[in-house]
C-alpha cells in the first residue's frame, strides 16, 4: 500500500471509529475496544479482559458464552483476512459495547477490493439461508472437514451469522481504488 | 507407541495420553493462531495407535472455549476415531461441557452425529 492509499485508509478508519464510539454512548456504554494490529497475543488478553467483565456482568451465563466465541472469530477474521502491511502492522479495530436491549460487536478492517465480490457473495449466501438451515450447514461442512492451504478451517464467518442467530450487518465501502473497508456490527440480545 | 502430551496455555488445550488407563485427554481452551501444532501430534498418534495390541481407546474432551478452526481439526479427529472403530478398536467417548456452554453441548451432538460414535454427555458447573 503507497503512502497515499495508506493516509487514506487510516483516516477513513480512525474517522469510523470515532462515529462508532459516539453512535454507542448516545445509547449505551463501551465494555471493551481496541485499535491497531491484531495478533494472538491481542486476542488472548481481550479474551481474558472480557472473561473479567463477565464475572461481573448481570447478563445470562449462556449469552456471555455466545459473546466470548463470537468476539474469538471475530478477531481471529482480522487476524486472518484482514490486509497487513509488509511489516505486518495493520490497522482495524474492534468495539464491545452493551445498551438496554444487549451486546453489540463492532469490528472494521481493510480488505483489498479485488477480494471483495467473492467475500460479498459469501456473506449474502448465508443471510439468505434460513436461520434454521444454519446449524444443518456447519454439520455438513464438519462432516467432510477440510482444512485450506493457510491452516484455516473455513468456517468463521458460518459460525459468526449461526452464533449471532443472524443479528449480523455488515457494509464494505470503497476507501481507494485498491482497498475497501469491511465492516461488521453484531447484536446479541439479552433474551 | 508414542505417548502425548501438551501442556495447557490460554489459548491451546491440554492433551494427555494415559497409557496404563488408554485415556487421550484433551482440555481447555483451543483458539490457538496455529491449529496444526496441537491436533496433527494427535493425528499422527491415532494413525500410529496398534489395533493388535490395544483394543480400547478412551476419550475425554473437556473444551471451555473453541474457535472454528479448532472445530474442524477436531472433527479430523473424529473421523478418524470412527474409522479405528469400524477396524475393532472399542472406543468410548466422554464430552464435558460448561452446563451453560449450548454451544459445546451442541458441538458434541454434531460431532457425534457425523461420526455415528456413542458420546456421553456430562454438564459441568463451575
């Protein structure tokens, strides 16, 4: 990415982040965030800081289950997908927050827009399946388990439409002419 | 035959092979950034496992937290076990589960499912 691609996307994202964290505190409150490049060792200790917000959080055991899996897939999707610079530093960011009605994910990532189409399709084929088809859906691609050239299994974005039980919006929108800027917001209700 | 064993990290499960009592136990969390280092050991283990000398093989998977990759690889597993099965090898499958985890109970009926192997179900509470 040349300078002038990376100013722009940069700004674009830190610009969306802003408008995120003032979208939440007009309705509810930030329980965790983070900006930057995402690692492992990113993960596990968000992971650990969310494992010790839930000990204190009032919201069912079963939802603080969902909420920790999906938070997994979520930054292990930018840990995998989302476009690195050589050095590897790339910059995304993730949002937990909660309101009245339950817990919202905020994530957003640069993806190159020659990828885009594909990762359209993909996405739109599981929000036109039936909620109830999911579950049949991951059974059979567990049935016949394949593992791809990186190591992945294939199956995060399957499992994060399924765990979210389809409270899943996205939005990829043009940043240069190269890269785009992926967006997921998912909402997990208390009930 | 080789033995296994792993130590636990917080993002990769414990895995232990008992000889004397043919118990392969896997616990923990499994969201590691590289699946492959903790299932193909298990792999290869299973794949090496002497059905002329051993006829039993006990399993005890006690998951906290497993991302999909971790899934996949252990559906790997799975599979294979439910071949050694259909060569003679007597398994017997033990699932724990976090009594509020609906998801892990769920993962094991599916993993079950597919394998058509027994598991039985525990709940855990913390």
């Amino acid at each position: 990415m040349d300078p002038i691609h990376r100013h722009i996307c940069e700004t674009t994202i830190l610009s969306e982040y802003d408008i995120v964290k003032k979208d939440i505190h007009e309705n509810g409150d930030i329980v965790c965030q983070y900006i930057g490049t995402f690692t492992q060792n990113i993960l596990i200790s968000f992971v650990s800081l969310l494992e010790n917000y839930m000990n204190e959080s009032i919201a069912s055991h079963v939802i603080q289950k969902r909420l920790t899996y999906l938070v997994v897939e979520t930054i292990q999707n930018i840990i995998h997908h989302s476009y690195k610079h050589p050095d590897n530093s790339q910059l995304a960011y993730i949002i937990i927050s909660k309101n009245k009605i339950g817990y919202t994910i905020n994530t957003s990532n640069a993806i190159e827009t020659i990828i885009a189409p594909n990762l359209i399709d993909k996405v739109e084929y599981l929000l036109k399946t039936k909620k109830t088809r999911l579950p049949e859906l991951f059974r059979k691609k567990i049935a016949n388990p394949e593992i791809n050239d990186n190591g992945l299994g294939n199956l995060g974005l399957l499992t994060i439409v399924s765990k979210s039980d389809k409270n899943f919006n996205y939005k990829i929108s043009t940043m240069t002419s190269k890269y785009s800027l992926f967006h997921i917001e998912i909402n997990l209700n208390y009930k | 035959m080789k033995n296994i064993n792993q130590t636990q990290q917080q993002d990769t499960p414990e895995v232990i092979f008992d000889n004397e009592k043919k118990i392969l136990k896997i616990s923990g969390n499994s969201y590691p950034e590289n699946c492959e280092i903790i299932y193909e050991p298990i792999n290869i283990f299973l794949n090496e496992y002497n059905l002329n000398k051993n006829h039993k093989l006990n399993f005890e998977f006690r998951f906290n937290l497993i991302n999909s990759t971790s899934t996949v690889y252990l559906a790997q597993i799975i599979m294979k076990i439910a071949q050694l099965n259909s060569e003679g090898l007597i398994v017997t499958i033990l699932w724990y589960y976090d009594e509020f985890d609906e998801e892990l109970l769920d993962l094991g009926e599916k993993l079950s499912s597919i394998s058509n192997l027994p598991f039985t179900f525990t709940p855990v509470r913390d």
